[in-house]
C-alpha cells in the first residue's frame, strides 16, 4: 500500500513539471512571435504598415497576426491599430489655446458700431451738503471780565435773534456806572459829562434800558448780560460741519464719476462749548459764532479730466438722499484750487433751505449738464482699462481682436473715442464677455 501511494505521488509530481514546460514554452514563442522589425523600406515597409496585428485587451504583450484567444486569460483577441495609422486630417482644437490670449478672443457676443454724432454731455460726480460760510456771524466780547453764567451748552445749539447768552462780570463796567451815578447825585446839571458818562456804557456794551436803570436806581449792574443780535446756530469753527463719508472705493475710470471721500472739518452735534462759567474774557474776544441754515452749499467734486469743461452758471440736478424729487440749480461758484491732500476740483452749487429740511453732511449725487459735443461714442461697457492702456474688441474674420483706444468725455452709458476705432469697425457691446484676469498683458 505504501509503495502505490508513493507511486502516485510520482505521477502527479511529473504532471506539474510538464504543465509548468508547456506554460513557458508558450510564453517564449508568444515573445517571439511579438516581435517586429520596427523599420521597413519600400514595398516591405508599407506591406508591414498594412498587415492587421490582433491582441489581448488585458496583455498588450500578445501580438497575432489572426483573430484568436489570449493564450494566457483566454480574452478574444481585437485589432490594433498601427502607430504609423495617419488619421485624416481635423482641426486641433490645440492650435486656439495655443494663441496668445491678447490676440483672439474667440465668443459669441452682441456687436455694435461706432456712432458719429452730436451727444449731449453729462457729467455725473457726488458731493455733499455742507454750511453757507457767508452765513455765519461772530458774538465777541465788548468788554473784558469773569463770566458769571453761561445760557448755552453745547455746539449748534439753536439760538434765536435778541437771546440771552451769557452775563459777564467786569470791574471797568462797574466803575463806569459808578462814574455815572457819581455824576447824577453831585453834578445834575453838567449835561456834557453826563452824556459822556451814558456814551461810555453805551460803547462798552450796555444797552440803553441799562443805562436808564442805572440812572433810576442810582445801583451799578454787577452782572451784564449779553444778547444774541443774530438767530442761527452755535459754531467754535465757523462754516466747520459733520464730515460725511463717501461709498465705495473710487471713481470709474473714465473720470467723469467719482466715489472719493471729502473731508471737511468733523464735529459733534452733542460736544460742549470750550467756553465755560468761571472763565475769562477780553475785550474784543471772539466767543463762538452763529451759523444760519437760510442756505447751504453743495460741495461738488470734479476730476481735472472735467474741469475744461466747467463754467459757471451750468445748470444740475442734485439727487440728495433725504429727499424724493431732485433739486434743480446752477454752478455759482468754482474754486480756483484743488483740495489740499486731493486731486479733484471743486465747485459750489447754492441752494435755499426754507424750514431747515437740508442738513449739511448729507450725501449726494449731481448731474452736471456741459453742453453738446460731436463725437465717436461706443457704450461704456465696450472698453475695458488695463491700467495705463484701455481696449475695445474688434470683430475680424477669425474672432474678436484686441485693439488700443484712447478715450475722452463720458456721458450716461456713452464713452467718447478719440482714437483707435472707426465708425466702420465692428466691436463687441460689452467687452467683460471676452475678458480673462489674466489674459491682456499686451495689446496691438
């Protein structure tokens, strides 16, 4: 029993041995069969290109020359292409993303022409209500002394014409009514020095009903107080109001708008008066002042690239955020310089406030009409700014081509050409369409 068993461990061991030979066998002849001269000349050479090669799906290392199955997964055997296959010729799409980007642009995009034409000019630029500097009056100290109560508080606090302000005490008004009671008790009938006397009170500040008490009462007024001879309201700064501030980060680069901030001097309405009880004055010292809101101005703010055209007396309309309608008005006035620490030019537009309603500090936005110009004009959307160069897109045959313009006024959604285009050019409507953050480094 144990010789046969031995036995037939023999007859499968031989088994394996020739499965493993017939395996490599076939292994050998498939790379032998696999392998191909890799150049041919003349006749050969094109009978080889022609000559149909089959493999294996998952062994590309099996070549036949006839349909068959894979010797090693059992796969049906497909047809290969030969690598010297020459395909018919088709537009490589490659040969568009290889174009430089500032030259073509290829889209579909609304077109327009050029337009020769007479177009009315607006100019639109914001501003802001700011206080009529004619407007405002000083309230000064006639005399000299401690002031013994203050009436107002704080800044633009509303003051009404003959309001008590102040009561100050002052050691030469004393004396002066002294002198004048003196006068009246031991030397009635020397009508010149007492009309000196009076005249004296009178220039130092003291009204005539002072006077008279003074007289009548034979008592000098320890205490004199000072009457408001203008209404308005309480100001440390005259023609100083609440800075507004400007949205937005700047103005469009055709530099007819602007989003700047001015800065006119800031103030709090709920700041108190440097001017305090206790303290004193001299004569001629300027206590505060009145400003009256009868009129404010509008502040409008221009680029030097519109100045040429401002003159004086052009009409505007004023769209303020408080109010619903627009107000209509004219320029009265154009600075002769631009604003320290700035680069834009302002111009004064005058404006009547019945019943208070504008406040100085409100934010708005002025259409300034210059007149008509005859002109290029492409929609504002046509150009794009590159910074120191600006560009349209042409239409040719082959796309859209970039090309350099120069530019000139703005009016509404028109842009003035003065260079680069003609009326027979074709260019894209809006230009944003064709753009790329990074594409037009350089422009024909």
């Amino acid at each position: 029993m144990k010789k046969n068993w031995n036995k037939g461990k023999l007859t499968v061991f031989a088994w394996l041995v020739f499965a493993l030979t017939v395996v490599a066998c076939r292994q050998k002849n498939a790379g032998h069969e696999g392998h191909f001269p890799q150049e041919k000349t003349g006749h050969e050479g094109h009978a080889a290109e022609e000559k149909a090669v089959y493999t294996c799906p998952m062994h590309p290392e099996i070549l036949r020359d006839a349909p068959g199955s894979c010797p090693i997964c059992g796969m049906d055997l497909v047809k290969k292409e030969s690598d010297h296959t020459v395909h018919a010729a088709e537009p490589d799409s490659s040969d568009i993303l290889l174009k430089p980007t500032y030259e073509y642009v290829l889209s579909a995009t609304a077109t327009f022409h050029p337009e020769q034409k007479s177009f009315s000019i607006n100019i639109e630029v914001p501003g802001y209500l700011a206080y009529d500097a004619r407007k405002v009056n000083a309230v000064s100290a006639r005399y000299g002394g401690r002031i013994e109560r203050l009436y107002v508080r704080y800044l633009f606090q509303p003051v009404q014409k003959g309001q008590r302000l102040l009561d100050i005490y002052s050691p030469g008004i004393v004396t002066a009514q002294q002198e004048l009671i003196f006068l009246k008790e031991n030397d009635p009938g020397n009508a010149t020095l007492l009309e000196n006397a009076r005249r004296r009170l009178s220039l130092l500040g003291m009204t005539d009903k002072q006077i008279s008490d003074v007289e009548t009462s034979r008592k000098p007024l320890l205490s004199l107080p000072v009457y408001s001879s203008y209404a308005g309201l309480i100001v440390e700064n005259p023609g100083a109001g609440p800075a507004p501030t400007m949205p937005g980060g700047g103005m469009n680069d055709d530099k007819s708008t602007q989003k700047t901030s001015p800065s006119p001097p800031s103030t709090a309405t709920s700041a108190e008066l440097s001017l305090k009880e206790g303290m004193y004055v001299q004569p001629g010292q300027r206590l505060f002042g009145l400003q009256s809101l009868a009129t404010v101005w509008a502040i409008l703010e221009f680029y030097p690239s519109a100045v040429q055209s401002l003159k004086v007396g052009q009409a505007v309309e004023l769209h303020i955020e408080s109010l619903a309608e627009p107000l209509q008005g004219k320029i009265n006035y154009i600075e002769p310089l631009y604003a320290s620490g700035g680069k834009n030019l302002r111009a004064r537009v005058y404006l009547p406030n019945p019943g208070n309603r504008l406040k100085p500090g409100t934010l708005l936005t002025a259409t300034v009409q210059t007149g008509n110009k005859s002109a290029l004009w492409i929609p504002a959307s046509a150009a794009i700014d590159l910074g120191q160069n600006k560009i349209a897109f042409v239409k040719t045959a082959e796309g859209f081509r970039s090309q350099k313009i120069s530019t000139g006024q703005r009016s509404g959604q028109m842009l003035e050409v003065t260079a680069g285009l003609s009326p027979d050019n074709e260019i894209a409507e809006n230009a944003q369409l064709l753009m790329d953050s990074e594409s037009f480094v350089k422009t024909q």
